[in-house]
C-alpha cells in the first residue's frame, strides 16, 4: 500500500506541475535583447503554407505573411513547427502564440480567437493515374485515407459533415487516418489505400512535385475558409496581427506574397464575408458536465485501449521465444550464425523501432515491387515490434545464461545429464530468475511503445486520444491516456513482481 501511495502521489505531483505550467498568460514573448517574439506554430510538412524547402529553410505562403507582420510590428518571428495533433495543447500552454498554417475554422468557430478569413480552401481527392478511380462514386469499397484532425477528416465525420460526405463515407471501405501527407502519399504510392482526400492547395503542390504518378478528381468534397488561430480570448494580438494584414492588403502586399505562392485565386480577406466569425465574436460553448466529458472520452478511447493491448499481447507471444532462438544462435559454434545473430541484434538495437515499422510495412512494395494490402497493416505493426523486442530478449537472456556458474554444467555432465536435459532442468530455470528484472524493464517499455503504431496509420490507443483531444480542443483525453498507460505498467509490474518473489528462492 505504501508503494502504491507514493506512486498516486508522485502521479498527481507531475499532473499540478503540468496544470499550473499550463495556466501561464498567452501572446508575444520577450528574448533577451527584449524584441518582442511572435511564435508561429505550423505544420512543417504542410506545403506550399508551411514545409522545409532544399536548402533545410522553412518556408511557405502563411510563413511569409506571418514573416511580414512581424517586420511592420518590429517583432521577431519564432518558426515552430509542431505535431498537428498537439496543436491546442501547445496553443494552451503559451508554446506558440498563434496556429497559423491553412488552418480550416470551419467547424472550430468557437474553440479559438479568430482573424479573418484568408483563404478559401476545397478539399479533393487524390488518386493514382491508373486506379481507375475517375469521380466520387467510383470509391465506394477503396480505402480513403485523411490527415488526423484535418478539414478532410471533419468533411465526412463532423459534426455538420454534409448527408452526401456521409453518404459517401458509408460506401468505403475504410477511412483511414496518419499523421502526415508525406506518409498518406507512400501509402497510396504502395498501394495500402486508394485514395487520398486532403486540401486543394497542398493537393496541387504535391501532384506537381510528384509527375505523372497521381491525379486529382473533378468533384469536390466540401470548401472552408482558412484563418489564423488564437488562444480562446486572446483578442489583443489576433487585433494587432489583424489590422496589419488589413495594411498589407490595403497596399498590395498580401497579394504580392500570394501570387509568389500560386495562390492569388484562393485568397478572400477583405472579401465578403471572410470576416463574418471575427464579427459574430462572444458567443461561448455551452459547458460539459466534467463527468459526461470523462465518459465520453472513456467510451471514444476503449476501441484504442484494445487495440493496444493486442499489440502487447501478440508482440510477448512472439518476441519472447523467438529471443530464445536468437540467444541460442548467438551462442553456437558455427561462426556464419553466430555473426549473423550479432548483426540482427546490432541493427534491432540501434536503428528506431518508428524505422523498422515503416521498413517491415512499405519493404515488400519498394523491394520488390509488392502491392501491399490494407489488412498488412496489422500484421505489419506486430511483425515490426516482435523482431524488435526479440533483439532485446534474446541479449537479455544471452547474460542470464551466462551468468549460471559453468561448475553447474560440469555436474550436470558429470551426473549423466545430456545437453538438452541440462539446460531444460538446471540452465533455463535459473536463467529465468536471473533475466526476470531486465526483462520487467523491456516489458514495461512495450506497453509504452505501443504508441508507436501510429506510424503504419494503425490506430491505438495514444493516437486515437491526440484524436479526440484536437478534436475536443482539450488536454483531458491524453491525461485519460496516460492514466490508462500507469495503471496498465502498474498492473504489468505488480504481476512481474510476484512472480519474481514467487522464484526467490534464495529466501
């Protein structure tokens, strides 16, 4: 009881440090020549808005004009690319003084303080030249994939999702979601899903840096304005950042910077209606009771939790005896073996996990020219992680075996034992008690690490919470995440624990 008390109390001591780091005030900060910063948070693979061009400079169509307000206001411009999912956490937390990167307000009006609207925006669909995909209705059955918490992914699941998106969303097979636009076009490029739907101002860019490989179809599937976002009552600078665009505007700035970026035909500020949020100002979302917001975030994140607990599951089921094998490998006489066990076990444990997903899962089709199916998907994420953590194991139990004193192996010859009887009877099971510690460690480290899938688009648990926060505007699903992560290693390591008691038998 002791333990599990200073472990709630250490648990509710990092939640208050992260509350009260987040209650700061928002807005320009000062640097040390005390310039007023303006910090930009952007999507840094969001192009022709925001991305990192050749030369390893970020740049972009709203980089510039955010680059140009600075300059007028004489304030110093801060580039900070973030996570699109962590976007409200890291415009909460006073990380960022605004989001500013073809950011849809449509369906957000009230979660931020708002320019005016800057840009109208169409979302399309993308597909290979030779899908033989050539208008909407040719999806139906295909796996559609969107950009997390994007306009796209709004246009078929919001709120005021239109009843032909729905309708069209039923007749897919699968929506899919990722993190980037980078990794929906290597999954369309590999064939895992058919169609990408995304803005028409990123679609463009990217159709014209990728030639001949992909198309873009006539029919649209919903339009939005794009506009800068505020911290929810931060009218001071949204009113500072607004009056000098209105002066850019006024002087031919603003369109100068949009005809460098190709845009000149999708800018509207300053036309009707562009600031029509920016005027209807005030109102508040009704309030959730915190008890109905709980559950509901508990009933969104249950289909992750189970997802992430089959990861766990599947990948001990694997990765504990292959660990084995690749122990006894590494430990045999024969030398081509034994150095290609090392090798294996160099390269499980010095390249990323993140890397050895997106190899196992795009490999076969950039290999060897493979089609990849959607269904892979899973297989590939437990294939990925099992040879991974086997790498680990197999180290781990390499110094547990060693560690058995080699006298043991001699009285066992001694006494008649054949090598198999030796290590069944009196080598493994020391073994066992030995390795069971680091092998706690590594098991905890997966439940964690399970949050890794994402990068396959495989929806667990801590992504699906990213989801439901930027979507809710709020921190609370990922504080549930991490309350299911301790609780989950705290089981994990009570079990560990009373097993390892349990072979203590020295006492």
């Amino acid at each position: 009881m002791r333990r599990l008390s200073s472990r709630l109390l250490c648990l509710m001591l990092v939640l208050s440090l992260m509350a009260g780091f987040m209650t700061g005030c928002g807005g320009k900060k000062e640097d040390e020549s005390g310039q007023k910063t303006f910090t930009v948070g952007f999507d840094a693979e969001f192009p022709p808005y925001g991305y990192k061009d050749d030369n390893g400079e970020y740049v972009g169509f709203d980089l510039d004009l955010a680059q140009e307000v600075c300059e007028r206001n004489g304030w110093k411009l801060v580039k900070q690319p973030i996570d699109w999912d962590s976007k409200d956490m890291e415009l909460n937390s006073n990380t960022i003084s605004c989001i500013w990167n073809g950011f849809t307000m449509n369906g957000r009006e009230k979660d931020y303080t708002w320019s005016s609207a800057y840009v109208d925006n169409s979302q399309v669909v993308v597909v290979k030249n030779n899908s033989g995909i050539d208008k909407l209705t040719d999806l139906a059955g295909k796996v559609v994939v969107v950009q997390a918490d994007s306009s796209a992914l709004a246009a078929f699941t919001g709120e005021d999702a239109e009843e032909a998106n729905k309708k069209l969303l039923e007749s897919f097979a699968s929506l899919q979601q990722v993190s980037d636009y980078n990794s929906a076009f290597m999954n369309l490029d590999a064939g895992s899903v058919d169609a990408i739907c995304m803005d028409i101002g990123v679609a463009n860019y990217e159709i014209k840096a990728r030639t001949g490989k992909f198309k873009m179809l006539d029919e649209h599937i919903s339009t939005e304005q794009y506009a800068i976002g505020f911290k929810k009552g931060n009218t001071e600078l949204r009113n500072e950042v607004q009056e000098t665009l209105n002066e850019m505007l006024a002087d031919g700035t603003f369109e100068k910077i949009a005809v460098k970026w190709g845009l000149e035909d999708s800018v509207c500020l300053g036309k009707e209606g562009a600031d029509a949020v920016l005027l209807a100002e005030g109102t508040e979302n009704s309030k959730i009771p915190v008890v109905n917001q709980l559950a509901d975030i508990i009933n969104q994140l249950s289909s992750g939790m189970l997802a992430s607990l089959v990861i766990f599951l599947l990948t001990l089921l694997f990765s504990l005896p292959l660990g084995l094998v690749i122990t006894f490998i590494r430990m045999s006489n024969i030398k081509v073996l034994k150095f290609i066990a090392k090798a294996y076990i160099s390269i499980m444990r010095g390249t990323p996990l993140m890397l050895q997903l997106l190899v196992v899962f795009f490999g076969p089709y950039y290999l060897f020219g493979i089609s990849l199916s959607y269904s892979y998907r899973f297989y590939a994420v437990i294939i990925g992680f099992s040879l991974n953590y086997a790498a680990y194991f197999a180290e781990i139990y390499r110094a547990g075996i060693e560690g058995v004193p080699v006298g043991q192996r001699e009285a066992a010859s001694v006494l008649g034992y054949s090598k198999a009887q030796t290590f069944g009877k009196i080598i493994f099971p020391q073994m066992v008690k030995r390795v069971l510690p680091p092998v706690t460690n590594e098991v905890i480290t997966l439940v964690k690490d399970t949050s890794l899938a994402f990068a396959l688009a495989y929806t667990e648990m801590f992504t699906l919470a990213k989801q439901v926060a930027a979507a809710q505007a709020s921190i609370m699903p990922l504080f549930v995440a991490g309350l299911f992560y301790y609780l989950f290693n705290f089981v994990v390591a009570w079990i560990m624990e009373k097993l390892e008691n349990k072979l203590n038998y020295y006492r």
